[in-house]
C-alpha cells in the first residue's frame, strides 16, 4: 500500500523525486501541469481507500525472475 498524508502530498513528493514525474511536468505549460495534476488526483481519489483521511492506494506490482541453468 502507498500511504502518505494526502493526494496532494504523493503529487508533490513524486513531482521532486520520481524522474519521470519530475520530468513530465517540467516539459510541460503551467496549465497543462494543472490538468495533469488534476488528472493523477482523479486517479488517486479513484483507487483511495483511505476514508478520505489521508491516502491509501494499493500498489501492486509483478516481480520476474529468470534463473540461467
């Protein structure tokens, strides 16, 4: 589960440290970088389970491994 204080929050930290996030919105026209902040909160409030107190976004993934024999 992702947790943080808010869906403004996650945006914020993913806007100052995860690449492509950062590098999404710095190509991007002030409000363009408003409809796609619009967007992700959208999508997070989408999948919160948090009971609008903070958020809790399952994060599921799929881990790979190859084994050479």
């Amino acid at each position: 589960m992702f947790r943080y204080r808010s869906a403004e929050h996650r945006i914020e930290v993913f806007k100052t440290w995860y690449g492509p996030l950062l590098k999404a919105f710095a190509a991007l026209e002030p409000a363009a970088q408003s409809a796609l902040e619009a967007d992700l909160k959208a999508l997070i409030a989408r999948f919160d389970r948090s009971g609008g107190t903070s958020m809790v976004v399952p994060g599921e993934y799929l881990e790979v491994v190859v084994a050479r024999r």
